[in-house]
C-alpha cells in the first residue's frame, strides 16, 4: 500500500518552498527559458537559468536542486548537463530531466540515453510518448508533442523508475506519478487550455525542481508539484473562460492562480487518487 499523502501534507511543502526560496538550477530551453523562470517566481521559488560550461559546475555549487531540459540542443549544452549533473550528484542534490522530444531523432535519443546512462536523474518528467521511448518502448513522438494517452505509459514509467532507481511522471490529460518501489498515484485535475501555452510541461519540470529542493520524498514532491500546477491550471482556465478570453490571457492567469491559489481551492479541487504497489 502506498504511503498516505493528504493534499495537506503537500500545501504544507509548497510553504516550505515559499519560506525557503530554493536556487532551481536550470538548464532548459530557449522556447520555455522565461516562462519556466517566471513560474517559479510565481511559486516562491528562485530561479537561475546557466548554461555555459564555465559556471554550471560553480552554480549547482549554490543551488538547491538541478533541472534539465533537452529542448534546444546544443553539443556544449549537453556537456554543460552532464558536468552539472555530476557536481549535483556529489553534492547529494536532486537533479530532474525533462527528455523533451525523446524519440523524435536519433541524436536527441542519443543525448537522452548518455544524461542517464551514467549517474541518472533522481526524477524524470515528459509525456506519454517520451516516457515510452527513453525507456526502449515504442511510442511516436510528434515533435515535442505526444500522440499517445498517459495510460498507455504506465508500464514504460514503472521499467523506466527502476532503471533510474528513481521517480518517473507521465504528464497529460491525466498525470500519473511512479517510482521504483512500485508506488503510483493518479492526478485528474488540469485543463486543455494549458497545452495551448508554450512551455507550460517545461514548467511543470521546473516546479518539480523546486519540490523536490525542500521535501527528501522524490515522490512526494513530484506529486505535489503536478498536483500544484494541474490545479492552479484548472482554477486560471476557468477564470479564462468566464472571461471569453483565449490562450493569451490564460498564461496570464496560470501565473496568477500559481501564485495566488489559496488552500481551501486546492484541496477541495485536488483530484488524487493512490494505487497498490505491483
């Protein structure tokens, strides 16, 4: 039986995060580089975005957690990863990998398998299709984009926590979260309105980050982040909506409700539910 985790037990980590304003370390992407940065604010947590291989090692030095995101790819980049990621790991940091687009070249494959081939990622975040291909099962990956259902990526989730030794979370209509101890929970909050927003799953990574940097439970803290973010997504959709407004103005309002989501909303909204162990 999974350990119980009350909606309570996460808002009380989310506290944490806003009374202890982690470092998140940051290699990410271009696309998603000043969203992911700008959410986290939001949350109370302190970005940093670095990716020149003089700094990295000297900024995970400070930071609280490391998270990497392959969605621009770069040959220096990937170096800059793989030095940061071992500095993390000697320090004893949680280092978190968002495989963004997995699958959709072989070079990106490539880069993926050697960011977890040796000393892997503590966590590891992506959709259905990503998760399905770095973990060597067949999934299509449109792009960055996943063209196949969350359920049908459980299985590849649990082969793929094992192999990390790790957490492993399939983001999508439903996100789901497991581990290599056999623990799952399902999360069914969210919203269509935030796969209209660039950089909202690369943002997802990133809190993941900043949970991860105050709460010791990887899985804990990667459901509370998802749990986080689905619901402030929910709440923002339906203030957009109300509104008449588009996908503009919901970005807007998904980093209002990230920072202004009040307790008594997110547990009455939260809709999480545990499995047993297989």
């Amino acid at each position: 039986m999974n350990q119980k985790i009350m909606p309570q037990d996460l808002w009380l980590d989310l506290l944490k995060i806003r009374s202890q304003a982690p470092l998140i370390h940051s290699i990410t992407n271009f696309v998603a580089m000043n969203f992911n940065a700008n959410i986290l604010l939001a949350l109370g947590a302190s970005p940093v975005m670095a990716h020149s291989i003089e700094e990295v090692e000297d900024m995970v030095g400070i930071a609280q957690s490391l998270v990497l995101n392959i969605g621009t790819l770069e040959p220096d980049w990937i170096y800059a990863m793989r030095l940061a990621k071992t500095k993390a790991h000697i320090r004893g940091l949680p280092v978190i990998l968002d495989p963004v687009g997995a699958g959709a070249t072989p070079y990106r494959s490539q880069c993926v398998e050697e960011l977890i081939s040796k000393d892997p990622p503590n966590i590891i975040r992506g959709n259905a299709s990503e998760i399905m291909s770095v973990a060597g099962l067949s999934g299509f990956t449109k792009g960055v984009d996943s063209s196949i259902a969350s359920d049908d990526a459980i299985l590849a989730a649990f082969t793929l926590a094992k192999k990390i030794n790790g957490v492993v979370c399939i983001s999508g209509k439903i996100d789901h979260v497991v581990d290599h101890l056999g623990q799952h929970a399902m999360l069914s909050n969210g919203s269509p309105l935030m796969t209209k927003v660039t950089g909202v799953g690369c943002s997802a990574t990133a809190i993941i980050g900043a949970f991860s940097a105050v709460q010791p439970n990887f899985f804990r803290a990667t459901l509370g982040a998802m749990a986080y973010l689905s619901v402030a997504g929910e709440v923002a959709a339906k203030k957009t909506i109300l509104s008449g407004s588009g996908s503009g103005t919901y970005q807007i309002n998904l980093l209002d409700a990230i920072e202004l989501l009040e307790q008594s909303d997110f547990n009455s909204q939260l809709n999480m539910k545990f499995f047993h162990k297989i």
